[in-house]
C-alpha cells in the first residue's frame, strides 16, 4: 500500500507533500503515511515543546519539536540537499501565538553568496509557507546579512558565534513600529537570532520574536 493521504479543508499542506515521495519524511520508510508526511512510527516519537526559554531581546518564541536526530537529519536533507519539499512538511510544526499579534513574518536572512552556494534559502520558503498558513504577510526586505561568516555549527564556543555573528546583519528603517516574527529552523545557542533581533530592535521594531522547528536542550 503506498498511502492513505487524503485531502482535508484543515490541511493546507496535502497538496505540498501530495507530489513529495510517498516515503515518511524523518524516517524515509515507505509506509502508510498521513497528510502530516509522518509514519505511524515516527508520529509517536514526536514531543512538543511547551514553554521554552529564552532572553532579550527576543520578546517571546515558539519552538515546534523537541530534538531529535531524525529531526536534525530532515532539516539537513532540507537545507542542505535541496530538498525542498521539506518547507510544507516543516511548517506545520512551526506557529505564532495570536497574543503574539504579529504584523510580519521575516526568515533569518542567508547571504548572497551562500544562497548561491546553496540555491535558495530555507528559512524563506519556511515564511512563505507559514505566512500562507497563518495570513500573516512576510518579507525578505526588512532584515539583511551583509557580512560572509563561518557556519555557525562549525564553532563550537558560544562566545565565539556570538562574535561570528556580530554586525553582521542590517535592517530597513520601515521596521520601525512592527511586531516581527523571526523564522528559523534550528535555535541552538541562539547567536544568529539574537543578533537578528538586536538589528532589528535598534532600527525600531516594536517587538521581536522567534518561530523555529526545533531546538536542542540548553
Ligand atoms: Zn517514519
């Protein structure tokens, strides 16, 4: 049996992970899977996070799924293969609370030359996708990376990414006055966000926070 996805007026991803491979997309086995792309397996291993932590200047975040390596090889498979029927299968772990009351969602920018390097930016279709799914718009235009930086997993010293990181973001002043909704995949020390939120705080955002698939225990 190849599947048993169905198309539902609650799932706006059906029609996303419809043409995907009919194969789980944590575990790649080919199974019956659900609308949600997930085997039965995989469905029940999976954990939300209730009430992470986090610090100024982000003013509130929301994380999906707790860690896992399952869950660090999709995003892998995702970010780095090109695989970019990840971003639905993805989204619906992704969400902005309503007394977030956010006027737009903004992906963790990449810079020019990695987007290059890796064909597109995955935290961008990550927005898209959620902006479709909550009707909140989003933009590329708002917050910039203008500085070419070593990956940050490849440093393992917190004091270190945070110096990697340091300036080397930049906002439009027509941030002024929002609520912005960062989108990320992966919040690990958090360096990359928070210098995100800093920029974005300094040119005028009202507030800043954080919407991200999964983050490991800190
Ligand atoms: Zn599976």
């Amino acid at each position: 049996m190849k599947s048993d996805r169905r198309k539902s007026e609650f799932s706006y991803l059906a029609d996303a992970l419809m043409p995907g491979p009919y194969q789980c997309f944590l575990c790649d086995n080919e199974d019956i899977i659900g609308e949600d792309g997930l085997c039965d397996s995989c469905r029940h291993k999976l954990h939300f996070v209730p009430n992470p932590t986090f610090l100024a200047p982000l003013n509130g975040i929301s994380i999906g799924l707790q860690y896992s390596d399952e869950i660090a090889s999709a995003v892998m498979r995702f970010k780095k293969n090109g695989r970019m029927e990840y971003a639905a299968f993805f989204t619906q772990f992704l969400s902005v609370p309503k007394e977030w009351n956010a006027n737009i969602l903004v992906p963790v920018p990449m810079h020019p030359f990695r987007k290059w390097l890796r064909r597109f930016n995955h935290t961008e279709l990550l927005a898209a996708y959620l902006s479709g799914a909550t009707g909140i718009p989003y933009s590329t235009k708002l917050l910039f990376k203008n500085r070419f930086t070593s990956e940050q997993k490849k440093i393992s010293d917190p004091m270190e990414r945070r110096k990697n990181m340091r300036g080397s973001f930049s906002a439009d002043p027509l941030v002024k006055g929002l609520r912005i909704v960062l989108v990320d995949d992966v919040f690990t020390t958090g360096a990359t966000v928070y210098e995100c939120a800093k920029t974005l705080k300094l040119a005028g955002a009202e507030k800043v926070y954080l919407s991200a698939i999964t983050s490991p225990e800190r």
